[in-house]
C-alpha cells in the first residue's frame, strides 16, 4: 500500500455555466450532464495577443489556475490531460486527409506539453513543470508528483486537469468527457488529505462523472472518503478530520 499526505489549500474549477462556488455547490448536489456549449472562460488577464493563441483547453487551464498561483514565487506546476488538444489533433489530420498544408502553429500548440510551456512564457515561470497524459487515474499520477515535488522542498505544487469535448468523429474511443472541465488544485505540506492506493478486493462500479469532478463533489460535501478504480488499482481520498 502507497501512502501520501498533503493539504488542498485552494481549488478553482470551470466548466461551461459553472465558474462559481455556488454554480459547483450547485452542481455537486445535483450532477448532470451540461448542454453542448462554445462558452469558453474569461481569461481577460492576458494580453490579447497571447489571448488569441490559446485554445479553450489552454483557456481552461489558464483560468483555474492562474488565481491560484498568484502571490506565489517559484511554483511547480503539474498539469494533467488524458485527451488533450483533440480538436486541434482533429483539425491537422482533417488537413492531411486532405491533402492540405499544415500549420505550423497549430502543430506546436497541439503538443502535450504545450500548454506549460505557454504558461511558463506567460508568467515568466522557470519551476519544474509536467504535463501527464495517465490514462484513467492521471489525477492521481499527478498528485504522486505532486507529493513528489513537495518532498523536494517546494512549499506549493499547483495542479491542473483539465479535459476538453473531444470532437464527435472521437466518441467511439472516448467516452469519459460529459462536457469539457477544469480543475485546478493547489497543493501544500500538510496531513489533511491522505491518498492511498491499494489493490482491489471487491470490484468497483464505474462512475458516471470524472474522478475530479468527484474528488470536488467531496471537497464541497461532507464526505471524508472518495474511491476510484483504474484497472488494477483502487485509489482512496481520505479527508482527515
């Protein structure tokens, strides 16, 4: 059994109609499925120049986790994407079919790791960065680094998982994206949350809603516990009181 501790000091989220605490609380109590939306979030704190390269996945990061890191020197960032850039991916091998040139900023921004590397231009940020594509259980992947980093003596780990609708030619292959979603976690020392990770005994039954989506359920709700299941492995969020 792994064991890790750490305190979640802050979170945002963003998804299209819910930016608020309220729109989460909201949404935590009741969960569904959002109606197909453009709604992109406001990220009116960049320049519009480096506004108009983003794309609404990059937009989402941005947006989660740019107040977080604010005030803080040196942050590691760890961002998190099991999909990544698809519409992007989407467009370039639409071009390629047929028989379009492709381009080269769509090709550059369509990478993995993108997105920190914008961040770390963005904020003129030279911490250790990541970016983790971890199939099922890439939260967890995430927060291992996380820990990770802590370890090494950052004071604060922000991280970041964000997924975005991928397009429809996609939804034979991936069906665990209900509507795009941010969100952002900032991560401290501490022993208020622990996660472990154990083999499982029983077999869990798939939820209908991305574990971040449900770790928030929790972080916003008066559960102590939060499961998830990925293939051999059974990951537990434990709240301590």
């Amino acid at each position: 059994m792994s064991v890790i501790n750490f305190n979640i000091a802050q979170w945002r989220a963003w998804a299209p109609g819910l930016e608020s605490v309220d729109d989460w609380q909201a949404w935590s109590r009741q969960p569904v499925a959002l109606p197909v939306s453009d709604a992109a979030p406001d990220v009116s704190f960049l320049p519009a120049m480096q506004r108009r390269r983003l794309s609404r996945l990059a937009r989402m990061a941005f947006s989660v986790g740019w107040p977080l890191a604010e005030g803080h020197q040196d942050l590691p960032l760890v961002f998190i994407s099991r999909h990544g850039e698809t519409p992007r991916t989407f467009d370039i091998l639409s071009d390629l079919a047929a028989d379009q040139p492709l381009s080269p900023t769509q090709f550059s921004l369509s990478v993995h790791n993108a997105i920190i590397g914008l961040w770390s231009i963005m904020r003129g940020e030279t911490s250790e960065m990541t970016a983790l594509a971890a199939a099922g259980d890439g939260l967890e992947h995430g927060m291992l680094e996380a820990a990770a980093l802590l370890n090494e003596g950052a004071p604060a780990v922000l991280l970041v998982v964000t997924e975005e609708q991928p397009p429809e030619a996609y939804s034979t292959w991936i069906d665990d994206v209900p509507f795009p979603y941010a969100v952002g976690l900032l991560i401290t020392p501490g022993t208020d949350w622990q996660l472990t990770l154990n083999s499982p005994t029983d077999a869990l039954s798939k939820s209908r809603w991305p574990h971040a989506l449900n770790l928030l359920r929790t972080l916003l709700g008066q559960q102590t516990t939060c499961q998830h299941a990925w293939k051999n492995r059974v990951w537990t969020w434990q709240r301590n009181p």
